[in-house]
C-alpha cells in the first residue's frame, strides 16, 4: 500500500479522496492554487503544499509544480480525482518516469479512450454495441458530407478529443451541415486544440445510460450496476440515478456482463465508466471515462462499496477481491448536482455563503466541500455540492429527496437548489418518464420561470 498520497485536484472531490485515505492510514498532501488556501481539504490534509497562482493552467494543470510537490513532500502516489489531469496520459507516463504512482488506468488506456474514434473502433472490436456513424475522422466537408448521406440525417457532429458538449452539434439537413463543421471544429480548436471531428447518427429520445466498472490490471474486472444520466443542460449532467427507470435486471446483466468482459480482456487497472445511449431496447456506446465520476455516490449508495478505496487499492498493485457475485444492488439512489448558478439563466454566481445549512437523516449524503463563510471562487467549476439520497425504492428515495431539498440552505449565493425542487416534483421526473432532451425542453418552456 502507499504511504502517502498526493491530492491533485481541489473541492469536493479532493475532500473525497482525503477521507478515503484516512479510512486506508494513508498520509495526505493537499496540494492548492492560492485563491484555494482556505479551502477545506486543505484544512483537513496532514500536509499541504501551494502549487501557483488562481488560473488552472498555472497551479492544478502545472506538472511540473505537482512533481515538485510530490518530490517536497516525499508522495509515493498521486489521485487526480476527474477534470484537471485525471484524463491525461502523459501526465500518468510523467509520474512513472518519476517513480510516482498514478492511481488510475494505464496511460495507453487513458489515450485510447481519450481519443473517441479510437474509443469507438475498439468497443466494436471488443463486442461492445456502438452508435451508427463514421469509423474514422472527417477532413473535408465533402468527407463529411459522403458520411453524412451512409449515416442518413439528422447527425451528430463530434469532437474526437474531448466531450462535456463542445464541439457537438446536431445538424437535421445537408443545407445545416457547412456552416455546423465551422462551428464545430472552432468549439472543438478552442477546448481541445484539436478540431478533428467525427460524425454519428442523431438519436431523437435516448436515455444517457453509464455502467461503472473496476478492474485490477490483471484481467479481473466486474461491472457495479448502471446509473442514468439522462437530465441534462447542454450536455452536462444534472440529476444522476441508479438503477435506471429505463431497465430490467436481463438488461442490466447483459450490458453489464459485455462491458466487463471487455474490460477483462484489455486488462483494465482502476475504476471506470463506459456511456451509452439507450433507445428502442438497444445500447449505442459513446464514450468511456478513465477515472472516478462526479456521481460515483449513486453506485456507492446501493452497491455499499467505496469505489475510491478500491481505487486507492489496486493501484498499489492488490488484487480485486470482490466477484461479480460479491455486488449485490438494494434500493434505489438519486444525485443533485447542487451549483453556484441561477436556476433559470444558469449563469454563475461566485461569491461568500453567509447561511450553510445541509440536510440530513437516514439515507442522505452530502459530499461538498463548502462552509459557513466560504466564499466560492469565480476561477473554477461552480459546484457547490453533491446530494445523494438512498431510499428502499425509487418512491421513497424521491420522497427523501423532496425533504432534503426543502432543507438545504445556502444563502448569499444564488444555487441550483430550486431546478431540484421543481424536479423532484414533475410528473414526469416522478414517473421516470424522461430522456436526454427532457430537461432543456422542460425549461424551454419556461417552467421555472411560473
């Protein structure tokens, strides 16, 4: 096991990450951008070290500043959490040539993922259901345009390198498919500094739907359940749960078992989530994700395994103890993303939280890394924090869902807090009744706003 682990990253995650340790008796270094001194997690760390100035690409994206961090403080190991550095290849190969651990997948897996064509083309190979579209990139329009008409309108426009919407658009004719490339391809330089784009068929109602998997690098890997994600803004999520409305338990161990089966056979080191869209009775792969997700707690409420732990553990080389037969799924688990945004414009809303009151009771979980007086930075994502509410069925989760909700306090800031209200409330939320276009048609229709 190691003897100390590096924390690079900062909020919720990083306090997630700290607590895992500690549970493990692993010493803690926190590692923090000077507008991030007062932070929680570095509060709470046994050491931590100020590695630049607010802006990310000078602190949490600065490799060299994180090696002499780990050098300083004598990590053997280092948890990029997600976003910053989790996904980046040649930051894991860098930590290696260092003799620093990367807890997280193999670099090649990292980059091959990373790469969504590549992704794409090995999930086929791999027997895992793919989303009809090109095989490799688009150069010209008329490329684009020669796949558009084999794939058949309305089309999806994807950036190779990256997701989280930049560089999608959705084109419903060839009129709409020159001037959607430019667009694209700008979005994609500007994210990514990579326009290369692909294309794949539009589907009009799916559900976003993920399968959590962990792996010890040595050909044992198994699969923990599904989780759905389909309300979302603009391509990101908002409200996460599992098990999915959408499933029965044949399909959920047949997607499941496919997914661990590949997994088994490229050797995956970690935790990981492979996404698809689910429409018809079918699964369509988009993407996977090498690293731990915001919504991890879903899976963690009903499977009562602590994913960053098995994280921590096999990458220090042990071997996966658990068996597929070892997960067994009770009840029923939902998360709200909680943001410093206006519920209506979405726009952010920085700034000192003069009440903090969270909820509490049976079955709810807080992960945010927020306090009474902390002032929520304009430099970096605006999650306030995560809610999570288990309940024995999907009806009593809403229930409690609906309480916390009305108990959640944050003032001074303008918060998310009332979207989760009005949703724990729709009928068609209640109902499970909803796929990825449900939410920005909910608030199209302006119904926050009444």
């Amino acid at each position: 096991m190691f003897d100390k682990i590096l924390i690079a990253n900062r909020g919720e995650i990083a306090l997630r990450v700290l607590r895992a340790c500690k549970e493990l008796g692993i010493a803690t270094v926190a590692v923090h951008s000077t507008a991030d001194e007062d932070a929680m997690h570095v509060r709470l760390a046994d050491e931590s070290v100020c590695i630049g100035p607010p802006a990310s690409k000078d602190s949490y994206l600065n490799i060299p500043a994180l090696l002499a961090a780990c050098e300083i403080t004598g990590a053997d190991a280092v948890h990029p959490g997600y976003g910053f550095l989790a996904e980046n290849a040649r930051f894991a190969e860098i930590l290696a040539e260092h003799n620093v651990h990367f807890i997280g997948p193999r670099p090649e897996h990292i980059r091959l993922m990373g790469d969504k064509i590549a992704a794409k083309r090995a999930a086929t190979e791999l027997g895992i259901p793919t989303v009809p579209g090109s095989t490799e990139s688009v150069g010209s329009d008329a490329e684009a345009e020669r796949w558009a008409r084999d794939i058949g309108f309305p089309v999806m426009l994807k950036a190779a390198a990256g997701g989280g919407g930049r560089g999608m658009k959705v084109v419903r004719g060839e009129s709409e498919l020159g001037p959607a490339l430019a667009m694209a391809r700008a979005e994609a330089k500007a994210a990514f500094g990579d326009d290369t784009l692909y294309l794949e068929k539009y589907l009009e109602r799916p559900r976003h739907v993920e399968i959590q998997v962990l792996g010890d690098g040595k050909g044992r890997a198994i699969h923990l359940g599904e989780r759905d994600c389909s309300l979302q803004r603009r391509h990101q999520k908002v409200w996460e749960e599992g098990p999915s409305p959408a499933l029965n338990t044949a399909a959920r161990d047949q997607i499941g078992e496919t997914v661990a089966r590949a997994m088994r056979a490229i050797k995956y080191l970690g935790a990981g989530t492979v996404e698809f869209l689910y429409e018809d009775g079918k699964f369509h792969f988009i993407e996977m994700n090498t690293r731990i997700q915001v919504e991890h707690p879903v899976t963690e409420m009903i499977t009562d395994i602590d994913l960053v732990v098995e994280q921590i553990r096999v990458a220090a080389g042990g071997d996966l103890t658990l068996a597929q037969s070892d997960v067994k799924f009770h009840g029923h688990a939902i998360e709200c993303r909680i943001n410093a945004e206006n519920p209506v414009s979405f726009r952010p809303s920085p700034g000192k939280i003069v009440h903090y009151h969270p909820p509490g009771g049976l079955g709810v979980r807080i992960d945010s890394a927020v306090y009474h007086g902390y002032a929520i930075p304009p430099f970096y994502d605006s999650l306030v924090g995560k809610l999570i509410v288990h309940g024995k069925t999907r009806g009593e989760c809403l229930m409690r869902l609906r309480r916390a909700l009305d108990e959640f306090v944050v003032d001074g800031i303008e918060t998310t807090l009332p979207l989760f209200r009005a949703l724990a409330r729709e009928k068609d939320v209640v109902d499970g009744d909803y796929h990825i276009h449900w939410l920005e048609e909910f608030l199209a229709r302006g119904a926050l706003e009444r």
